[in-house]
C-alpha cells in the first residue's frame, strides 16, 4: 500500500507510533481473555471455560480490528465488564434462562441497537436520558462487580440470617489481597500490565502453594464447537424477556456513548463542533459487537475505555485498534494456560474496576430530591436485586414521577415519558402479581 492510499485510510498516521500505542492498549485490556470466561462460566451457568474463552478472543479480534478499518478511531472492543457479570449471575443463575436462550437475548439487544445506531432514534434516545440515571447506573454497576469480587475472593459468603456475612481469611482470600496490592502499586506507576501481573502473581503463588495444577498442556486449538452458534434466537423472543434484552440495549448505549465522551474529552479526540470523532460509526460498531457476541457465545461487546492508553501513547487513528486487533490472535491457543488462572486471582480486577466505575458517584448532583432518590434507587436497586434492569427501569420511573410532583415536568424530555411508560409495563410484565 502506498504512502497516499495509507494515509487516506488512516489519516497521517505514523506506523510506529500507532503500533506502540495499539500493543499498548492490548495489554491494558488483556486481562478481559482471562476474568470474561472465568465469570460466564461460574459453577451452574452451564457455560465451558474454553469455548467462552475463544468467543471472547473472537469478538475482541474481529470488532477492534472492525472498529479500526470502518470508524478509524483507536478503540479496542471486547465483552463489557459488568455487563458479563449481569449476564452470568442475573441472567442465567438468577432467573434461570439457559445459556443459549441468554446468547439469543444479547443477539436481538445488539439488533436494537444496531437500529437505533442508524438512525436518528440515537440521538433522541441519548439525549432523553437523564445524566443522573446514567451516572448512577455506572455507579451501582460498579458496586455489582465489587460484590462479585469480594465473594469470588471468599471475603462474603452466604449466610441465612444476615443473607450475606464475612468470611474466613484463608490462603485464597490473603492471595486476593496480595494481588490487589501488585495491582494497584502497579497502577500508581501507569503501568499497562497492572491488572496483568496481579492475576499472574497470584495465580503462581497459588500454584506454588498447591491451590491448583499445572494443566497438561499449555496450548491447544480454539474451541469453535461450544459456544460459537449455538444461540437460540427464537428461544430469546419471550415477553417475559423483553426487560432484560430492553435493559441489555441501554446498558450498552449507555457504557458506549459515554466511553466515547469520556475518553474523546480527555485525549482531545473531538471534532471541529467540539464532538467525539466518528461518534456514529464508533456506536454502530458498538452495537454490532453485542449483536455478534451473540454469535461468537459470550457477553455484550463494547468500547474499552482502557483505549485511552494508547491514546496517549500517540495512536490517533484506526491503525491503533488494527495492531490491538492482531495482538489478541496468540491468545486463541493458550485456553489450557488460562484454565489455572482460580476465580480469587481475577477478584481484584473486579473489585478494583469496581472502585474505579464507583468514582463517577462524585458527578451526582443530589442537592434535590428529585434529582437525589432516581439516582438512589439506580445504585442501590442494582447490586441488591443482582439486576442492572431493575436499577435502570425503577431510576425511569422514579425520575419522571418526582420531576412532575415537583413542578419540573416541562425539564422532561418527551422521549422520556415514553421510556418511563415502557419501563412500567415491563415491570409490571416481569414481576405484576395481582
């Protein structure tokens, strides 16, 4: 490829420093090959470790490298965080759905948004939604997956007077906080394999300690015959459904336009009227990515926001997310190798990611009832009922309701009634009892 046709394609960009920066960000973000499969495949979700592990890999490979030729924007895609953890422990543990039946709901979730991602419902949709329900919703997402964390490290168990209570402080829950420790005094250093070398560092101590067992071999094929089109897409087609694939499209819109502000701001990737760069491909490529993690057999797809590494490492144009793209391919061969990794060495991840979203709790304006109790009631509901749905839905609700009794009805968007409105009849269908 000439120099000219390179640069059309990707804007002036310097080889090098893309692929610095594209590696870059593939580190920040690798941990995702390991914790994504480990919580799809939690004991009862019925879900192999192997063939969740090759979806995650897939999906990473084909949307980063999909973002990075159609948007050419510097994101890497792969399955969300949180978003995986509602899916495993709400989803298929919770009300029972078979995983196949789960793999259907993520498919017509992306369908929706692939639908709204071209054409102006999108932007309506974005621009109805209260910021105080979409920051509470990041916020209570984050208190679900420290929850998760804490009792993947054995800090909380069950109990059944105090439903949840401490646990014991044994081997696994002390190796959790070593690897919080590694993991954060290697973030106060920015360095991109933090999360990394913490799961790496307790996965060979538990090792040294007898916790677990060298695997026979460390590497084999991918496991295309699992999880890879075994989806039921017409099982998913059940109203008593519709407010998870609902929740699961606005979870997603929600997690993608904010990444895109989010890191567009904060790295100067804006455009001429102050706007992310490529903002409508970036989310068509988002809703595509849930639409296909469907297909491939593991959660919903979304821009990472550890992209913002490579970022400031110089990449600036798609030839970033082509490299993190092509660095996810040896990771189709080391499942054997990552089937050791024990639940209590990725805790940490998810308690510090947990710590991380739960920082966007000082963006709430909660002077006001109106504003304080939608906001409440999204953060709360989330972690308490194991369900993103219902904080998401009750924070509609309860927002619309308060605005109008205190006299701010005409600060509601139109669309918004309608959102509320939707938001109560499929309350009322999942969970009316009269």
């Amino acid at each position: 490829m000439s120099k000219n046709s390179r640069s059309s394609t990707f804007g002036q960009a310097d080889i090098k420093t893309e692929a610095i920066a594209g590696v870059t960000t593939f580190f920040t973000m690798a941990y995702i090959v390991i914790v994504n499969p480990l919580i799809l495949s939690a004991p009862g979700t019925g879900m192999p470790f192997g063939g969740v592990m090759t979806a995650t890999v897939l999906l990473a490979f084909a949307m980063t490298l999909f973002m990075g030729l159609y948007a050419k924007l510097p994101y890497a895609v792969a399955p969300g965080m949180g978003i995986n953890a509602y899916f495993a422990f709400t989803v298929l543990l919770g009300a029972k759905v078979p995983w196949q039946t789960g793999l259907g709901v993520i498919f017509w979730a992306g369908a929706l948004f692939v639908l709204i991602s071209v054409t102006p419902v999108r932007v309506t949709i974005a621009r109805a939604i209260p910021d105080g329900v979409r920051t509470a919703a990041a916020v209570g997402i984050g208190i679900f997956l420290t929850f998760i964390g804490l009792k993947s490290a054995g800090f909380i168990v069950a109990d059944h007077e105090t439903f949840v209570k401490l646990g014991q402080l044994d081997r696994k829950s002390l190796l959790s906080i070593v690897g919080i420790a590694i993991t954060v005094f290697m973030m106060n250093r920015k360095s991109p394999l933090a999360f990394l070398a913490g799961i790496v560092a307790v996965t060979l101590l538990a090792w040294i300690a007898g916790l677990v067992r060298t695997p026979e071999r460390i590497l084999a094929p991918p496991d295309f015959s699992s999880v890879f089109l075994k989806l039921d897409i017409r099982g998913a087609l059940k109203w008593s459904l519709a407010p998870i694939i609902i929740s699961i499209m606005f979870t997603d819109l929600f997690d993608s336009i904010s990444t895109f502000i989010g890191v567009s701001q904060a790295t100067g990737m804006l455009d001429k009227s102050g706007q992310p760069k490529n903002l409508r491909e970036g989310l068509i490529v988002d809703a595509f990515a849930t639409l296909c993690a469907g297909l491939a057999g593991t959660s919903s797809g979304t821009a990472y926001i550890e992209s913002s590494a490579g970022i400031e490492m110089g990449g600036r144009t798609g030839l970033t997310s082509v490299f993190t793209a092509l660095c996810f391919l040896p990771c189709f061969f080391i499942s054997p190798l990552a089937g050791m990794v024990p639940p209590y060495a990725t805790a940490p991840v998810l308690i510090i990611v947990g710590a991380l979203m739960f920082r966007s709790v000082a963006h709430l304006s909660l002077s006001k009832f109106e504003d304080l109790v939608p906001a409440f009631l999204t953060i709360v509901l989330i972690p308490l009922t194991f369900s993103i749905t219902q904080g998401i839905l009750w924070g509609f609700i309860s927002h619309v309701g308060l605005y109008t009794m205190a006299g701010r009805r005409r600060e509601v968007e139109p669309t918004m009634w309608a959102i509320a409105a939707i938001s109560v009849g499929l309350l009322v269908m999942e969970h009316g009892s009269w």
